[in-house]
C-alpha cells in the first residue's frame, strides 16, 4: 500500500509539473529590428532606385485579447533613395538620399489563427538627419540637407503579415507614406510630389515566461 501511495503521489507531481510546464505564456521580446527597402513614389521624368536600410525599434505588445492586441512602436529607420534623371539627352545624372527617420507607429493586430497575425495603423515620422550624392553630366560631389530641402516631418499608414512561431515572429511591413519629402524648390526639381515607400522585414524573438499561479 505504501508503495502504490507512493507512487500515486509520485505520479500526480509529474502530471502537476507538467501542466505547469505546458502553462507557458508567450510574449515576443520588446525589441524589433529587420531590413528595409525603401523608394520615392509619383516623381515626373526620373527613375527610382531603392535604398536598402534597417530598422530597429522598441515594440512592447499589449494584449488586449486573445485575437487582438495593440502594438505601439518608437523606431529609428533608415529610408531614402535614388533618382535617375536625363533631360533632353543632354544633362543625365543620379541624386541618391539617404534619410533618417525616428518613427512612432501605431497598430492593431489581428490574430485569427495561432500561427498568423495581421497588423493595421498609422505612423508619424520625425526626420533627424541624412545626405545626399549626385553625379552628372558636368559634376558630382555629396553634402547634408540644407532645412529647407526636405520635409521634417511625414505620416502615413501601415500594414503588414506576422507568421508566429514559439521562437519567433515574423513580418512583412508596408509603410506608404502621405507627406511630400520634398519642400523645397531645389529638391522639388527632382522629386516632385514624390512620397516615401517602404517595404520592411521585421523579426521579433519570442520570449517564455511561466504563469504565476
């Protein structure tokens, strides 16, 4: 008797232990990065060349369901990109932007399934620095941007897919954003009412943590 006692109670820790162990609560970690490319839209008379970047933010998620969850962001990204232009056949030449940007997205997932989140939102955009280069028919050179030549500010609406996984998420992301870059009349020449795009690969870990009973 004392040995089936024993092993009954044996028995009914391991059976505990493992309810507790299957009882894990996954959260991916508050730190997202991935890489980016990035493009100006609707520029007249030229052709864009994408910019290859990275993204790296703090991305804590609140759950505010078992199908819904919000993610508010504060990331630093790396956009930008390049122009070719050629004007009568006669003046031709490339100017290549590369824009940073301290990004503040906002969205809203989606999880109809365990394994598949979508996400929907908004951004804001503060620009904090960057250069240019350009090469041409007569000349070519690199420099800052003097303040009137780019918007400091954009905003826009984001979107993207998170395939989940125990050890990791990750997600497409489209930025497609709504403020004209340029905002003066010398950037204007080349990019028009061109606005930034930008395609993202996030990758978030997931993290492992136990119920608290």
């Amino acid at each position: 008797m004392r040995y089936r006692s024993f092993l009954l109670n044996i028995s009914l820790c391991l059976v505990a232990f493992g309810v507790q162990a299957q009882d894990v609560r996954e959260k991916p970690s508050i730190l997202r990065t991935g890489p980016g490319l990035s493009y100006f839209s609707n520029h007249e008379g030229s052709r864009g060349v994408p910019r290859m970047g990275l993204s790296i933010a703090l991305a804590p998620t609140f759950t505010l369901s078992e199908q819904f969850y919000l993610k508010p962001e504060l990331a630093f990204s790396m956009k930008g990109g390049k122009i070719e232009y050629n004007t009568s056949g006669v003046f031709n030449g490339s100017v290549r932007y590369r824009i940073n940007y301290f990004e503040l997205p906002l969205l809203l997932g989606i999880r109809p399934l365990d394994w598949l989140a979508f996400e929907l939102g908004g951004y804001g955009a503060v620009e904090v620095g960057g250069n240019f280069d350009f090469t041409g028919t007569f000349s070519y050179g690199y420099g800052v941007f003097d303040r009137d030549d780019l918007n400091d500010f954009d905003y826009g609406v984001a979107m993207g897919v998170v395939l989940r996984s125990r050890r990791l998420h990750l997600g497409i992301r489209y930025y497609h954003g709504l403020q004209e870059v340029s905002s003066g009349s010398a950037s204007h020449i080349l990019l028009g009412d061109a606005a930034m795009r930008t395609f993202q690969l996030t990758l978030q870990k997931v993290r492992q943590r136990r119920r608290k009973w």
